[in-house]
C-alpha cells in the first residue's frame, strides 16, 4: 500500500504494480499528483498553472524510460535575466541558453572584465565535474561518504569539487571564484531555493541544496514540461493504472498498524470506514505526517524549516522592462531574477531570521508559456495571455505561523514592490481580471504549503535535503528509504536523495521492496506473488 500519491507514489505504483504486485495507493486530496499538479487556478479563464512545482531538471532518463512516460522537457531559450542599476541606468545579465557570445557579452557590460565569466564557467565546471561521479548513483543503494569522497581522489578539479561542494561552506568557494556581487548573488539562489540558509551556514545545508539543483541528468539544465508539471502527474498514473495500481483518493486515514509481519491502515472514504492489510506500506508524505499517525513525536532538524512564498498569475500580457535592450520575451522566458545580489540577501536572511519579513524580498519569476504555450486555450494565446510563476526567497515558515493571512498579504505585497521596481508598467495593470473584479493572483505561503500537501513547515522537499552518499554505518548499502519499521518505507522526498521533482525515492522504494521478494523468494520460492502489496479487507 502507498499512502500519498504525489508524483514519487506514482513511481513507486507504476514499478511494483509492473513487477507484478497488488498495489493501492490512499491519497488525501481530490486529485493525483501532490506537489506536481496543474489546475485551473482561475476559474474564469481556461489556463492550466503549474500550482506547485513547474520545472524539471533531476527525473532520470532511466525511469522515464523503464516506464515508458511519454514526457517532453523542453528548453529555455534564456537561462536567466538579472536586471540591475548601474550609473543611473537600468541594464540587465542575460544569460542564454543558446548564445554563448551573447552571455559573454552581457556579463562583460556587467562587470568590465572577462574573466568573471571565465571564473562562473569554472565555478561551475566544479559542479559538473560532481554531478559526472554522482548522477548515476542516485538510483544505486548508498556508499560510504569516505568510498565516495575517494571517487574524487583522482585529479584536481575533482579534489576542488569535493572541497567546496561536501566540505566547506559554498559561500567560501563563491567568493574564492567570483568578484561581482550580483553574480555571487545569481549562483548562490540556487543554494536557498526553498531553504532557509545563508553563505556560510556550518549546517552546509544551502551546499545540500546547491547540488540538487545543479547535477539534474549531469547537465543541472531546467526545463519546461510541456503541458505544465499536471502532465507529469498524469504520465505517471496513467502507468501506474497500466500496470494494475488502484488509487482513491479524498481518503481520511485514520491510523496506521505497523508493528506485524504486515502493516495495516485504518481509512474513511465517502464517510465509509475500512481496514486494509498490506505487507509492505510505502510513505509518501514526509516523516512529520509519518510520526502523526504512529503517535510518535517528530523531531524536526532545525534545517527542516522550509522558506518560500509562491505566486501564480495570469497576465493579460507581458509587462515591458525599465531595461529597455532586453524585450520582456527574452527576459522572462528564463529565470528572472529580483532583489538577489549576494550582500542583499544576507541582508533579508539577517532580518528573517529576527522573525520580520525582510525589507526587500528576493524571488525569481518566469513566464511557463514563453516556452510552451500548450497550458493556454486558443483564446488566450491568441489574445496575449501568459502565466507568470514568481518564487520567493527568505520567507521562512516562522514568519506566516502565527497570523498567516496578513502576513501573507505583507509579502505578497512586498513581492509585488520587488518585481515593479524593473517594470515600465505596475505588474498590477498586467494582471487579468476575474469577472468579479479580483486581480488573477493566488500566493502561497509555507503554512499554506504544509496545510496543502502536509510538507513540514511548509519544506518544498518534504525536509532539508540530503547529500547522495550515507553518512552512517548503517545507512551504507542501504537504499536511504528505510524507516524504523521493517516492512514500512518512505517512498516520498523524506527519503535520502529525495527533493524535487525526480521519482528518486519512488524508484529506490520500489527496488528496496522488489529486493525484498526476490530474497524471499530465493529461499522460498512461490511464496510470493500478485496480492502482496496490499490485502484488503472491509
Ligand atoms: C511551491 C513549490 C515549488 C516547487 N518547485 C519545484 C520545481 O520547479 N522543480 C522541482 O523539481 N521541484 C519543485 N518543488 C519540489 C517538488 O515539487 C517536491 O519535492 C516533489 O514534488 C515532492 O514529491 P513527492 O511525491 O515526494 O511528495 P508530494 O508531492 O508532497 O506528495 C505527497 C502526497 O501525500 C499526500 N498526503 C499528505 N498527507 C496525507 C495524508 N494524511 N493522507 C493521505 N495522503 C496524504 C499529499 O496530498 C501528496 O499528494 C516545488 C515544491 C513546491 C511546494
């Protein structure tokens, strides 16, 4: 049995369903996918939005081809645009994703000098030279950190990428390599992306999340899934209901049995009250909801606290830029990056961290429909309309917990302040309009997270990321989804090396339980077979 279908519990279904095994799959909201949704978020206008999460980089090739997922990621013609004042005028980084020449250009107007973009190629040639050694252990059982750090022991760039990614804070390896601020900023938001961290933070959690942003399929390139993030959802139950899982969803469960030889979940669907006997359970919601249901008190790292503020809009168009050499096309179409020099935002963490919301609000915007439009009807393509995703840093969960609704409002309101102050025209005056008047806006904040998904504290990966080797013993060897109990796993982003939208733990939940039988059924042939998952009873 699986509780909780987002998209790791579909993995995990669509891989044991297809090796031959019984599978449920118990999910508490009224729709399939969990943080890989797209809805209709406006419901005047037929624009499906990536509500959650809205780009792929870490899902394995291997996976989507095992199961057979019909998926097109497709690329971003801009990497990014960091708009800037210098000597009274707007300008702005632009890094292509196509043009060399034109990133080296843009960061030479920025900075004056070559070699900065030399020293960011280099930087990054560190993490390449990681995600080569690491990407395909993702889906393999863990090994040691020292087996792994030894991988490294082989040339001096390797040694580097060990020294500044595992051991030392990143901030101490960015301001080694690089000299301009905004372009420190610019490579360090991926270390804070829905973590609340700093430069040289000693918990190295902000190199943790670094990494999984940059060693996606060895490239660390983000993409657009075409048809929104919803239609890898769908992809993946419709493989699962191909290989025989069965879903429910609105499911209340109750509580959770998980001291036998099998495990059993007590649920309510439709007000009806069942018992359901599996002899494995997989856990796809993070372990805070785990603990709830075993009357087990969670025991949160302080790392575990997520930080992000969401916005979902629709615009009636796009809005033009202060910078006027750039069209607001090129721009947005990559990831647009707001108030995140490096200094600044040791600034808005400081502040945070004495529990205010920080004056000036770092986030990151992109129009999904400058890249593929597929997630607008006609109407509105033809008219104009595009989707804009603004994700927002330095908003930790302890800002919104005790009165999220004006709390909220604050930052929405300061995220809007953040954005205009690069605008020709308010963001507010691109906005659609419902037919009752209200602006077609949606923000979410981390309480509105975890109320949502059930994420701890509103942590978009569940809880802090992990690094990809085992750091104890018992971890060695080991597929990192392994829980206390003997027959129960976490399938979800709770697991070691989950985070993100990748089917990792799903994956390696799937093979733990597959290696499971194979063991059992080497020494006791035919005692396994279809119906082991879950046998139900009402
Ligand atoms: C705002 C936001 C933006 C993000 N952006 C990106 C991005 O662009 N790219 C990326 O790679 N990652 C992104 N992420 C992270 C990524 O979406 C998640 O790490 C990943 O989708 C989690 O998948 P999962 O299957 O492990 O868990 P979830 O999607 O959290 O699924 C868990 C499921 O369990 C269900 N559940 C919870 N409690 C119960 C209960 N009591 N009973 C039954 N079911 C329950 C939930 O409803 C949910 O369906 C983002 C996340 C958020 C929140």
């Amino acid at each position: 049995m699986i509780l909780g279908a987002g998209h790791n519990g579909l993995v995990a279904a669509s891989y044991l369903a297809r090796a031959g095994l019984s599978v449920l799959l118990l999910e508490k909201n009224d729709y399939i996918g969990g943080a890989t949704t797209s809805q209709k978020v406006f419901p005047d206008y037929e624009a499906y939005l990536s509500r959650y999460s809205y780009l792929v980089s870490l899902f394995p090739e291997k996976i989507i081809r095992d199961l057979g997922l019909n998926l097109e990621l497709r690329r971003r013609a801009t990497g990014s645009f960091t708009p800037y004042v210098q000597n009274g005028q707007h300008g702005g980084l632009f890094l292509s994703n196509v043009s060399e020449e034109t990133s080296q250009q843009s960061m030479f107007e920025l900075t004056g000098n070559r070699t900065e973009y030399e020293q960011m190629k280099r930087f990054y040639g560190l993490s390449r030279a990681f995600a080569e050694k690491v990407w395909d252990t993702m889906l393999e059982p863990l090994v040691s950190k020292e087996v792994f750090r030894r991988r490294f022991d082989i040339d001096e760039t390797s040694r580097e990428a060990w020294r500044s990614l595992v051991e030392e804070p990143l901030g101490r390896a960015i301001e080694r390599y690089l000299q301009n601020d905004l372009v420190r900023g610019l490579v360090f938001t991926d270390a804070k992306v829905g973590v609340f961290t700093h430069p040289h933070d000693p918990s190295l959690l902000q190199n943790r999340c670094f990494l999984y942003h940059l060693i996606g399929n060895k490239t660390g390139e983000w993409k657009v899934p075409v048809g929104g993030m919803g239609a890898v959802a769908r992809e993946l139950e419709q493989a699962a209901y191909q290989g025989g899982a069965e879903m429910q969803t609105n499911v209340r469960i109750h509580s959770l049995d998980v001291n036998g030889n099998t495990s059993s979940v007590d649920f309510e669907i439709d007000g009806k009250r069942q018992t359901v006997d599996a002899r494995f359970l997989l856990v796809n919601f993070g372990r805070n909801v785990l603990a709830k249901f075993l009357g087990k008190l969670f025991q949160p790292d302080s790392t575990d606290e997520g930080s992000v503020f969401k916005i979902n809009m629709l615009l009636r168009r796009v809005p033009k830029l202060k910078a006027k050499r750039y069209q607001a096309a090129d721009a947005f179409c990559g990831t647009f990056h707001s108030n995140e020099g490096y200094e600044q935002m040791k600034v808005s963490y400081e502040q945070a961290s004495k529990g205010r919301l920080p004056d000036k609000l770092p986030c990151e915007v992109y129009c999904h429909t400058l890249t593929d439009d597929s997630i607008l009807s006609p109407e509105l393509r033809e008219q104009g309309f595009h989707t804009m995703t603004l994700f927002g840093l330095d908003t930790p969960w302890r800002l919104f917990s005790r009165d999220n609704e004006t709390m909220r409002k604050q930052a929405e309101t300061k995220f809007l302040e953040s954005m205009n102050q690069w605008l020709e025209e308010p963001l507010e005056d691109c906005l659609a309009v419902a037919r009752n008047g209200d602006l077609c806006l949606e923000s979410k904040s981390p309480v509105d997270i975890e109320d949502a998904l059930g994420m701890y504290h509103g942590n978009i990966f569940q809880d802090a990321p992990t690094f990809p080797f085992a750091l104890r013993k018992e971890q060695t060897g080991a597929w990192g989804v392994e829980t206390d109990y003997e027959n129960v796993f976490l399938c979800g982003s709770s697991a070691l090396r989950g985070g993100a939208v990748s089917g990792i733990p799903g994956h390696n939940a799937a093979m733990k339980v597959l290696e499971i039988i194979s063991k059992e059924e080497s020494r006791s042939p035919r005692t396994f077979g279809k119906g082991m998952l879950a046998a139900g009873s009402e």
